[in-house]
C-alpha cells in the first residue's frame, strides 16, 4: 500500500512535522503496546493480527463447524459486529454476487430489523437449503445485549430449528467472555469465541469477529492477519516520512483545523464501498464526541462521507468540485484490476475519442487522474491510497493503516478514540419504549 499526499494535502513539511512532534510519544505508547501483548491498554486492537492463540481458537471453530457443503454463512451483529466483516467480503466477492450465483460459500448479513429481509431469509431456507450442514449462524454482539442482533437470532434460529433438529450445531456465538449472552450460549450448548475485552466493536475486525465467519467462507484470513501486522510495522515507524498512519492523521488533523470539517472515502472500485462505510463508523465513533479527553465540552469531529468513482461524479462531482470547500479527500484506488480490452472496431464510432484497443483499466486510471486534476485546480486538498491489489493481504494492511490512523488522530483531536458514550442515548430509550 502507498500513501500519496507530497503535491495534493496543501500543507508544509513543517505544517506536518509539528504534529509529528505531537506524537512521538504516544507512538512510544503504542509500540509498547504491541510488544508487550496482551489486552490491558484500550490500544489492544494491535496485538490481534501475532496472537496465535486466538488465531488457533478461530481455526478450530472453521474445523469444527465447516464442511464441503457450506452454502451460507449468516452473520447476525451490527455496527463493528459486521461492517468490517462486509468490507473485506465485498472487496472479494460480495460484490459479485449476481453474476456469480452459483459460488458458495457465500456470506449473508443480517445487521438492522428488516422484516422483507427475514421473510425472504425464510423463503431462501425453505427452498434452498436441504440439509443443516448447508448453513451456519455466525451470532456476533460485543456487549451480547444488542437489541437489533438479538432479534433477528430468534427469529432466524426459530426457522432453523423448525428445520433441522440440531439447530444449535450450526451456531457459533462471538462476544466478550462473561457477557450474559456468553453464559446463555453455554446453557443452550452452542459453540463460543470471545473478544478481547478492551477491544471495541470499531476495532474488532480483525479477531473472531471477522476472522471466523471470513475464515468460513473460505476466505484467507492467515494474509489478511499477515498484512495487517506488517501495516502495523510500518505505522509505528519514528519518522513521519515512513508513518502512513501518523501522515494521513496529520493531514486530517491540519485540515480539519482549517475548517475542512468533511472526510470523503472515495473509492474507485464499486466492491471497495462498503470498505468506505466501515471506516465511516470507525471515524464517526472515534472522533465524533461531545466531550474531550479531560472532560470539556467541545462536540469534536468529523463528517465521514462515501463516493463511489466513477459513479458519484455523475451525482455528487459538481457539488465537490462547485460547492462550498468543506471537504477533504482520501481517493482509493488498487494498482492492479482485471484486464478487459475494448475492441478495436468500435460500433459506437465518433462518440468518444481514443478509446478504441485500450483497457478498461486505463479509462479508469485517465478518469481519476482527471478528477485529480480538477481536484488540484479548484483548491481541493486530498490523498490517495494505492493498494497493490484488492486481495486479503492488502485488505489487512488497509483496515490496520486506518485503525491507526484514527487512533493518532483521536490523540491529535484530544478525545478518547475507543469510547462511544452518545450510542448508548438510543439505545437506552428504544429498550424503555419495548419494554411499556
């Protein structure tokens, strides 16, 4: 993965450099952190990706509960519970999933209370799954008391257990260890992996929570692991030339003080979208916050924004380029794609110029460079990501690189990163409301 930013951030080398002296040393802190193991420091998140014991727990699950006839791995969990399970899914295959029908394993997401979803689950059931063997519940709630998640488990094991007798074989429960539902999971006989305490939801992607349901579809979590730790290597580097994460926070950060107050994802892969909408949660919960680090009222952070290129400049490209100068922009892009020719007799001749023989990937790479352009010309500060392909290893690197990034930035912003004290203001009144 490479980060670009030298021509296009809009910032001094010296503009830059002083938040890197702001972070020297809880970059110390978080290099302790990784070294030592373990999970005690709300940073733990680090020590997922070179902890064999919870990689062995996760593979032993896979050997127990997978088969050759895995149809359909149902995630129940919402929020950090499946958006990074999603992401790296859709980067691979979800977003192929109508011209490939055929292909299983394939994941399934049950996140928000839709009923047409849960009712067309039921159809699916009924009507494509013969044998229990054929599906397997990948339960997954940190707190374990997720309102949404655990409706839709009672209403998706209930059609399971009408269906097969051992039900309760083909559900494995993923949450913190002594939770409530980890002691109901016991009493019902159904398989358990745990999450680290201190690792929030947000930052959870890369233990059981996306390890085991990844690891079932047959999916190569052991790369996914690998360039996540190599990522984290890189971004616990002393100097801030060598630092993707602590750059990229820095840029932010600068930015942010000059007013630009939205962050766009802008991905120039449509599978890579759902990429952009875990790192809108994880930048949503980390910064946006009403109070600080030391308890002052500041209402702190940041607008995660998703583009999809070349899609959205058909939509929202005037209003970047026209509207008001709000917005900075991290475009991300992979550095190698199919190679699909377009023919060198065109049928559409004279509409568009020099594009017969050429690729598809080359009228991509001359769309976003001229969005680039366009960019740079109006003012517009961005940075690109290049990963050097969109398979599990780059995917690693990309979720630890900004699993860091928000980190240094929380600390640059002066707000606790891991906490989410405002979720729980919805949370508190729909359990009041249900419980009239």
């Amino acid at each position: 993965m490479e980060l670009r930013y030298r021509e296009t951030c809009r910032l001094t080398p010296i503009e830059l450099q002083q938040c890197g002296h702001e972070l020297v040393a809880y970059r110390q802190q978080l290099r302790a952190v990784a070294t030592r193991g373990g999970y005690e420091a709300v940073e733990s998140s680090l020590c997922l990706p070179s902890d064999a014991a919870l990689f062995a727990q996760v593979s032993a699950a896979v050997k127990a509960m997978v088969n050759a006839s895995l149809k359909y791995v149902v995630v129940v969990g919402i929020g950090g519970s499946n958006l990074g399970t999603k992401a790296v899914y859709d980067a691979l295959a979800g977003g192929f999933e109508t011209l490939e029908p055929r292909r299983f394993p394939k994941l399934l997401f049950a996140d928000t209370v839709d009923p047409e979803w849960l009712q067309r689950f039921k159809t699916l059931l009924d009507t494509e799954v013969k044998r229990s063997g054929e599906v397997l519940v990948s339960l997954i709630s940190k707190s374990g008391s997720t309102t949404e998640t655990v409706v839709n488990f009672e209403i998706l094991y209930r059609q399971l257990s009408r269906r097969f007798k051992a039900a309760a074989r083909r559900v494995v429960v993923t949450t913190d260890e002594g939770s409530k539902l980890w002691q109901l999971a016991e009493t019902l006989g159904l398989r358990r992996l745990s999450v680290p305490k201190p690792v929030g939801g947000r930052y959870s992607v890369l233990s059981a929570v996306g390890l085991f349901p990844l690891a079932a579809a047959g999916y190569n979590v052991k790369a996914l692991r690998a360039g996540a730790s190599a990522m984290r290597e890189r971004c616990l580097a002393e100097r801030l030339e060598d630092n993707p994460a602590m750059l990229s926070a820095s840029i932010l950060y600068q930015q942010r003080q000059r007013g630009f107050l939205i962050h766009d994802t802008f991905v120039f892969h449509p599978e890579l979208e759902s990429l952009g909408k875990w790192y809108r949660q994880l930048m949503g919960e980390s910064i946006g916050k009403e109070q600080d680090a030391e308890g002052k009222t500041v209402n702190a952070g940041m607008f995660p924004t998703v583009s999809v290129g070349s899609t959205d400049l058909h939509s929202v490209g005037q209003l970047y380029l026209g509207g008001p100068k709000a917005v900075v922009t991290t475009f991300v892009a992979s550095a190698k794609s199919a190679s699909v020719k377009i023919p060198s007799n065109l049928q559409l001749t004279g509409l568009v110029p020099g594009i017969a023989g050429k690729t598809v990937a080359d009228v991509m790479a001359a769309i976003r460079s001229g969005v680039k352009i366009a960019y740079g010309k109006r003012g517009l500060p961005f940075m690109e990501v290049i990963l050097g392909d969109q398979s599990e290893r780059s995917l690693g690197e990309f979720l630890q690189f900004k699993m860091m990034e928000m980190m240094y930035l929380g600390k640059l912003v002066r707000v606790n990163a891991f906490d989410q004290p405002n979720v729980e203001a919805y949370k508190v009144e729909t359990r009041r409301i249900l419980g009239r």
